[in-house]
C-alpha cells in the first residue's frame, strides 16, 4: 500500500492488480494509509485467506 498523491491510497492485490482509495482531505487520506499499513503483514501470502470486516457505524467519526 502506498499514497499516490495527497488524497488517494493505492492497494498492491496479491494477484498483481492495484485497487485506488480517494479520500476527502489528505490528512484523513494520510490518517488511513499510516492506520492500514500499521496492521498490514509485511509480505502476505497470496495462497492465504483473509477476511476485512467493518464493525464501525455510519455515524462513527473515525471512519
């Protein structure tokens, strides 16, 4: 994972494809990037599973 510019996250896949994020601001941008590499493995195996699962609510700030 990586910021393209100010307000926009790029995703490296495991099959090679790179899925773009575009956030309102580039602090939250910034703020996103930092929190998702912080729980990310640094390599990942492409032959494993992995589950996201968003147990925030729509009104939660933080998301």
């Amino acid at each position: 994972m990586r910021t393209a510019d100010a307000r926009t996250v790029e995703f490296l896949l495991t099959d090679g494809t790179i899925q773009r994020a575009e956030g309102g601001n580039r602090v939250a941008t910034s703020s996103f990037a930092e929190a998702v590499t912080a729980v990310l493995p640094e390599r990942r195996d492409p032959a494993a599973g992995a589950v996201v699962t968003d147990t925030g609510t729509p009104s939660d700030p933080a998301l």
